[in-house]
C-alpha cells in the first residue's frame, strides 16, 4: 500500500499550526513532542531506529531515495505524512534557507535513571548552561568523541528548543541527554563504588585547580563544566574528584564553554585510564 500523503497549502492549516507551536517551550511540553529540520538530520534519526511521528516535506524533496526511506518508515508507523510548498516550511523554521524536510518527534525521557554510564567511557555534565546554542555544540563533540552525552542540571536550557536540536546537527539522537539538580546528580553519581560509580572532574578558574594536562581521567569520567557567566558554584567544586583549568594566555579572562568541553573531552579521551 503506498503511503498517504497530504498535501498542505495553507498556513492557517491546523497540522502545520502545531508544528509551528513546537518553536515554542509550551508548545513542546503540552504537545511532548519537538522539531527537527534537515534530511540529513531526520536521517540520522531515523539509522537510530528514531521514526518521526509527523513528517513534512517540499515536492522536490520528496524525489530524494532518504525522503522516501523517511516517508515509508513514517507511514508504517502511521505517522502524519504532509507534503507543502517551500514558502510554508520558511514560515514554519522562521529561516530564509529552509530546509526542505521537517519533522516531528516525541521528547524522550530525560531522567538520570535512564542513562547506563557504563556505556560510555567519557560524559559531559553542565551546571546551569543558558546557550542552546553551546547546548548543541556539546553534544556534537560528545558524539565525535563517542562520549555517552550531556547532563544538564538545574536550570539549563531547553535541550529540545529548535537552536539546540538545530546545533546538535543530529547529535541528538544518537547520544543521551538527562536532566537533574545538582543534589539529584551528586547523589545518584555517588552510588556504589567509584570504580563502577565514576570520577567527576570539574573545570573551573580556581587556585586549587591543576592544569588539565597534568590531571589523572579515570573511566567511567564526568566532565563537569559551569554556566557560561559565572562558571561552576563553589559547593559543586567542592564535590569533585579532581579540578582542572585550562591556561589562559592571552587577555580573555575565559574560554567559551562548548570549546572549554571540546578540549577536555578529546584531551580526557587520549589520557583516560581505566
């Protein structure tokens, strides 16, 4: 049976209203479902079995063999499948380059129960991370470094805001996301043994940090890094392993974070020990 496709023309029509309410943090969270925009992102999700419960898409898009693997995965699923002009899906991503291909999908469970740190060797933890932008950044490095994802506590930004899935370039769904306070993080880190449990370094401008380069990165490692501002608490330093610092050479008194974590994470990568 083929797929049935509908063919929207209007911006009043309700299916692309609810599409467009997932740019907002409401929307996503009434409808638990958020956006994605690109072929090659809708793409990725779907090699990690990820399937779009409402797919849109532009008529020459449609041509594309990966649109198709994306339309008949959709429909087997009976997923919404809508066909529109690219003058509608410019209005739905707010962007002049448009992507051709959109879709929507359900929000994940974003607890620490969820995430098995036995998975990975390498993880990113960030306190009161604001950029979602520095959000996506992140966890693209956690995927190139095939470290296990991102643990955003208290009040980080919205991992599934479109500038965050838009920067994650995919990264989305194939590394872990989680959300916790800090005590929920802290305590459930602390379970069992450290061998098993993991070791959190923070990074941190302190007298009492070391330089990164000559620090100790024992698996299963955590990276901990602070709010862009004004870096990570003294009582959240207080609970790590170990601090490390990056050198300042020049006249910046700090480093972009998402950069601060790309260089610890390929650093910890090469020196980790098991």
């Amino acid at each position: 049976m083929q797929p049935r496709i509908t063919d929207i023309s209007s911006p009043s029509n309700p299916v692309l209203k609810a599409l467009k309410a997932l740019s907002d943090k409401r929307g996503r969270r009434e409808a638990g479902q958020f956006l994605a925009e690109g072929l090659r992102v809708c793409t990725e999700a779907l090699e990690a079995g990820i399937v779009p419960e409402t797919l849109l898409f532009t008529p020459e898009a449609e041509r594309h063999p990966l649109t198709q693997a994306l339309i008949h995965a959709t429909w087997d699923l009976r997923g919404t499948i809508l066909r529109t002009t690219p003058d509608l899906m410019q209005r739905l991503t707010g962007k002049d380059n448009a992507q051709a291909v959109a879709a929507a999908y359900p929000i994940p469970d974003v607890s620490l129960d969820r995430i098995d740190r036995s998975t990975a060797k390498l993880w990113l933890v960030a306190e009161n991370l604001k950029d979602p932008g520095n959000f996506g950044t992140m966890l693209r490095t956690c995927d190139a470094t095939g470290a296990g994802g991102v643990i955003l506590l208290d009040q980080s930004c919205d991992p599934f805001s479109v500038e965050a899935v838009r920067a994650s370039m995919g990264a989305l769904f194939s590394r872990q996301v989680a959300r916790a306070s800090g005590p929920e993080f802290f305590q459930w880190l602390r379970q069992g043994p450290r061998e098993t449990s993991g070791q959190l370094v923070g990074a941190a401008l302190t007298d009492q940090a070391v330089d990164y380069r000559a620090a100790v990165y024992l698996a299963p490692c955590f990276l901990m890094m602070g709010n862009e501002q004004a870096g990570l608490p003294t009582d959240y330093t207080a609970q790590c392993d170990a601090v490390v610092k990056l050198p300042m050479h020049g006249s910046a008194d700090s480093l972009n974070v998402a950069v601060c974590a790309g260089v610890l994470l390929y650093h910890a990568l090469d020196r980790l020990q098991a």
